[in-house]
C-alpha cells in the first residue's frame, strides 16, 4: 500500500459520509439559492443604485423647432426624459403631481416645484439656445461641422497640485461596492464554514476514540491530509456547484452582461478562497487535535475566529472605501489577511498586477510552513485525551511520538 | 513473533512500564493479565506506536515493526473507538481498505465477519444505533477483517453477557489455529484460562510471570489441596498440625489450601482420613487465578 493509499481512503470516507448527511443538502441547496439570489441582485443593484434621468414636461407647440428633440435625443450630453404636454396648463399639472420634475413652456419659461435644479436649468438652456443655431448658421453661411469647435470648444486639460487625500472614494460606483462586500461576506463564510467542518470531523474523531485504531493503521500526517483533503474537495465541489448555479442564473436571468468587475471578482474570490482555505483549514485541523471534547472545540478556535472576523471588518471597512491607502495595499497583500482583503480590493480598485502576484506567492509560500507546523502540533495531541493540551505541550510531544 | 523488550515509559511521576519484556507467537494465544494500572494497555498501545517509550524495543519477526506490517496487525482498543455515525458495513469495509484490502475484498471480509458475528441484519445501522454488545462485536469485527497476522485485544470481552462472551471467544480461538498470534487482556481469569496457550501477568509494569500455561503452572512452587472432612458433621482442622500447609480460606464444610509442591498427596489425604469422614478431597496444580494472585503477591513490596 503507497503512503498515498491512506489519506486517499480516509478522502473518500470523508466524502461520501459527508455528502449523504442532511445538513450537506441543505447547505449545498443554500449556496444554489444564494447564487441566483446574488445574480438577481446584480441584474437589479445597478438600476437601483443610479437615479432615474430627470423628467421634463414640455409644450412642444410654444416653444422653439426642436427644442423638444435635442432634450430627448440626448443630444446635450444627459439623458432627460421629455413628456410632451399639449399645454402650459397640462405641464404644470404634471410638474405638481410630481410626474415631472420641471416643465418647459411658452415663453420661454421653465418651472420647477419648490426649488430649482440647476442642471435642469442648464440643459433647457442650452436646448433653447442650440434650437435656434441652424438659422443662425444659414444666415453665416457655416456648415454645423465649421461652428461645432466655436460652439463647443475642447475642454481645458484640468490638474490638482494638491489633490485632497483619498477619503470616501468617491470613483468606486455603488455597484462596484456591493460586489466587493459581497465578495467578503462569501469568503468569510466559507471560510467558516468549511473551517468548522474541519474543527468538527477531527474532534468527532478524538471523542469517539476511533482515532486510536485508526493510528494503528497510519500516521497522523496521513490521517490530517486525508480528513482535510476530503472536506477540501468537497468544498470546492460545493463552491463549484455556486458558481455553475450562478452562471445558470445568468443565463436564465438573460442577465449575460453583468459588469466586467463581477467577472474578475469572481475568478478572485475563487482564487483566493481556495488558497485561504488551504490555510487554515490545516489550522483548524491543529487546534481541533488540541481538544477532547465538543465544547472546548469554540474555546479553542475562538483566536482563529476572532482573525478572520477582524480581516472581515477591515476589508468592509477600509479596503472597500479606500482601496489604495498604505493599510489596504498591507492587509491585501500579508498572507494572513489577503484571502479575504484582496477581492474586494481588486473589486472597487485597479491594484497592480504585481501585487496581486506578491500576495499569491507569499500565500504559496506561507501555506506549506502553516501546514508543517499545523502537522506537527496536530501529530503531537491527536492522540492525547484528556484536558487541552497546550501548543508548546503539543510541539513538543510530537518529537517524541514514532 | 511478536517481542517486546525493555519497555520502559513513565508519565510524569507515574511509572507506566519499568521494564516490560514478552513474546507472543504464531499460532498463539497470550493472555496478558494484571491489575489496573499494571501497564497493560499501555504496553499493547506501544505495539501499535500509539506511545512514545522512553527505552525498550517493539520487534515483529526479529526486526523494528514497519508501516506496512503494521497494517497487518489488529487491535482493539480498550477504549472503543468507531464513527458513531457511520453504518456497521461501510465501518467495516472502510477498516478493511485501510489494512490494504482491495475494495472487493474489503466487500467480501466484510460480509463475512458480518455473517460470523450475527450482524448481517443491522448491516446498514449507524453504530451509535447499536447495543452495547452488537458495538464490541464490530470492534472486534474491525480488528479481524484483514485476516491480521498479530491481534491485540484490550480487554475484548469486558461487558458482554456470557452467551457473548463463549462466541467472541470461539472466534478468537479461530485466529489463533488460523496461525495468528494473538494478545489479549482481561481481568476474567477463568476465560483466559479456557482460551489461552500462554500467559504474561504484568505488575507495577513489569511482566513477573509469563510463559505457557501449562509449564508455568507446572512450575508454581504450590499446590493446592480443596477438600471437605468432617467429624460428626462439623469441620474438623485436619491439616492444622502439618507443616507447610497454608490455609486459604474455610466456607460452610469446605477448605483450599496451599502446600509445598514437593508434598506427597497420599499422606496428606491419610492424615484427613485419620481425622473425620472425607467428603471430597482434590490435591491440584493452581489454577490460572491462583497463579495470578502468588505472581501479584510475590511482586508486591
């Protein structure tokens, strides 16, 4: 039997034990709702967060040739929505109702209910100004293209020599936003989650003392890679059961043009959740073997908890609102706290390339020292009953053991 | 062959092993006998690299014992151990490929031992559905399912009713004409003396006593004399006046005592007919209990 055939075995227990409990369906059913719950969200958030254009009730009939046009076509550079009105009286009665947000009549004259919007004001404007352009360029014998740079000049190149420094970010769209929250929210509950799944199986494994006889058959490290592969691989699948129940949403939605950020958020959150994963569920593994019983398995992962839970309010906190900020860069790039910090970053920034690639080669490099040790503690208590054993105690013991 | 030698582990201030030496042989079957806290366990556990000794060695055929026969060795341990929430086949199967079963053969063993110790019917039961007595069956059915050249058994009989008890048994007795070696605990004597070829006593852990039963009985510096004699319907102290008799203790109208092993049994029962009517008279080797409580005693500062 290779060294290979044990932790192989023990997956696969883990596995398919795992996949026929209950509590399994109804999780996995829960990530499906989920992601179709958060593509809906997606199709919709957007519309919710930007402001219907303004509404402008306007009598065509007493006002200049194609004033209405150029305030419904767009033409200005905003998009208006023009209700025409057959009179002044039909367009104040709008105005009032509060199904317009300003009216355009005779006069000309532009009215507004209790207090006036000035980029409604400068659109009409601008609308009564351009409409009477085409008889002024007849008489001046000038083509539109020849007037247009008169008219419409470039605008002046504009630069801050002390710009402010970066608060609320106020380039980061609100949908942006919500996709990176989103994005932290699911990482840390799978991180949780699949951690506790970890913590739960080896602690299940110490009290019910089936551990002894399965050392009896193998070596802690191959018990350790076995129990955490399983749980690992179904994790992913789960995860991958999101993301195709997700890409059915889309599909189902006709939602086929989300943001391009949901797409790059995506492919992070995966990334990173996978390599977060492969962190700390060996820590889990560890501080689980450290317990003999179910109610000190809380106590015992309360630091670990506590990590995660912090990284989470920082990367709600800062690393959304100011993503390029020295702590943000720090907190996304350390290995510890990149799982979670990094996505989100990606999702309301542009971080460099390079650091992205710094935090997932330092992941890769941290991952198998936090296995090693995880391994060595959890070798050196996995067989010890009794009180908690302390990390040092743990350490020490597993020099001794084999 | 299974030898360990030297062991030697203490737990703090707690002397575990202080030097514990025995063999177990194919074919065989060991008792291992001691009061609690004698080390037992802890000597079986170090079979199974389950502790980390501080001096002694754990050989099987004559060499250190490898991952791979340790995976044909089987243990149960004095604390049960099984998924409580796994199904009794499955647990079986599982126990099987880990020992380096091949999924068929893992299927088959499992069905066989199924069949043998009486579960097929709760095949597809979770363990902690289970009674007591069906849960040490599959304890013991994870222990043989691999065909295991060595069988430790840590108390493997504790808490089943007798009925359970003569049927764990035959099936033990089985590995053992099967050509395993196999060591087993218990503190009930008189089974141990029914199945085992061999005994090891272990005290304040050191083996004081071991070797084949009948030899170690043959070699006990004692027998043992149980009779009833009686002078008008009392008992009547018959061996009082002959040197090296000792007595055990006197029930109603009978008594056990112990005499030198060079005593001649024919003067003895001529000196009990010279005094009262003999009921019964039974001059013996000791008994495996007998035997446990001189080694134990001897043992004892």
């Amino acid at each position: 039997m290779s060294r290979l055939q044990a932790p192989w075995l023990v997956a696969l227990r883990e596995i398919r034990e795992r996949a026929r409990a209950r509590s399994f369906m109804i999780s996995t059913g829960l990530i499906v709702l989920l992601a179709f719950g958060a593509v809906a969200a997606a199709t919709i958030l957007p519309d919710v967060f930007e402001d219907d254009p303004p509404v402008i009730a306007v009598v065509a009939s007493e006002l200049p040739d194609g004033v209405a046009g150029l305030l419904a076509d767009g033409a200005l550079g905003t998009e208006v929505t023009v209700r025409t009105s057959g009179s002044e009286t039909e367009a104040r009665r709008l105005l009032g109702a509060g199904a317009a947000d300003a009216a355009l009549f005779g006069g000309p004259t532009l009215a507004f209910r209790d207090e006036t919007r000035p980029s409604i004001e400068a659109l009409a404007n601008q609308a009564i100004r351009l409409s009477s352009l085409p008889a002024v360029l007849e008489r001046l014998d000038l083509t539109l293209d020849e007037a247009g740079p008169l008219i419409n000049p470039e605008p002046l190149p504009v630069v801050l020599l002390n710009p402010a420094a970066p608060g609320l970010d106020d380039d980061v769209s609100d949908s942006d936003r919500a996709v990176a929250t989103f994005a932290v929210v699911l990482l840390l509950m799978s991180l949780t989650l699949y951690g506790s799944w970890i913590l739960n199986g080896v602690v299940e494994e110490k009290t019910s003392r089936v551990v002894e006889v399965l050392m009896g058959a193998m070596r802690p490290w191959q018990l350790l890679l076995g129990k955490v592969g399983g749980i690992l691989a179904l994790a992913v699948g789960q995860l991958a059961v999101g993301v195709l129940s997700a890409g059915v949403a889309m599909s189902a939605l006709g939602t086929a043009d989300l943001p391009e950020v949901g797409l790059e958020v995506g492919a992070a959150a995966l990334v990173y959740v996978v390599l977060g994963l492969l962190l700390f569920s060996f820590v889990f593994a560890a501080a689980g073997a450290t317990v003999s019983r179910q109610e000190e398995a809380q106590t015992v992962t309360m630091p670990i908890s506590l990590t995660l839970v912090g990284i989470y309010m920082l990367s709600l906190t800062v690393v959304v609102n100011d993503a390029d900020s020295t702590l943000s860069r720090v907190v996304s790039i350390f290995p510890l706290s990149s799982p979670l910090a990094m996505t989100p970053r990606i999702a309301v920034s542009d971080p460099p390339l390079w650091e992205i690639g710094l935090s997932i080669a330092l992941l890769l490099v941290t991952i198998p020292a936090v296995i090693n040790l995880a391994g060595r503690i959890y070798a050196g208590a996995i067989l010890r009953t009794g009180p908690r054993i302390g990390l040092r105690d743990a350490w020490r013991s597993a020099r001794e053991t084999r | 062959m299974l030898e360990l030698t030297g062991l030697e582990k203490r737990y703090g201030d707690v002397l575990a092993l202080g030097g514990c030496t025995f063999r177990a042989q194919p074919g065989r079957m060991v008792g291992f006998l001691g009061p609690n806290g004698s080390g037992k366990t802890t000597a079986m556990r170090s079979v199974f690299g389950l502790v980390a000794l501080d001096a002694g060695s754990v050989h099987w055929r004559g060499e250190p014992i490898r991952p791979e026969e340790r995976a044909r060795f089987g243990y149960m341990p004095e604390q049960r151990g099984l998924y409580p929430r796994m199904r009794v086949r499955d647990q079986a199967i599982y126990f099987a490929r880990l020992h380096g079963l091949s999924s068929n053969e893992a299927a088959t063993a499992a069905d066989h031992w199924l069949e043998r110790l009486g579960l097929t019917d709760r095949a597809t039961a979770r363990v902690e559905e289970l009674s007591h007595g069906n849960q040490q069956r599959v304890q013991l059915i994870i222990a043989l399912v691999h065909e295991a050249d060595l069988l430790i058994l840590d108390e493997p009989f504790s808490g089943l009713d007798p009925l359970g008890v003569a049927a764990l048994g035959d099936v033990v007795r089985e590995q053992a004409a099967r050509g395993a070696a196999v060591v087993f605990s218990s503190h009930q004597l008189d089974l141990v003396e029914d199945l085992c070829d061999d005994i090891a006593v272990i005290n304040g852990g050191r083996v004081v006593l071991d070797g084949a039963l009948d030899s170690v009985r043959a070699a006990s510096p004692s027998r043992y004399v149980h009779a009833s004699v009686l002078a008008d319907g009392q008992p009547v102290p018959w061996h009082a006046a002959i040197e090296g008799v000792e007595l055990l203790w006197e029930r109603g109208t009978e008594a056990r005592m112990r005499v030198p092993t060079d005593t001649d049994p024919a003067s003895l029962l001529a000196a009990a007919q010279a005094a009262g009517s003999v009921g019964f008279f039974r001059f013996e080797p000791p008994s495996l209990s007998d035997l446990f409580m001189e080694a134990v005693a001897e043992a004892r500062p």
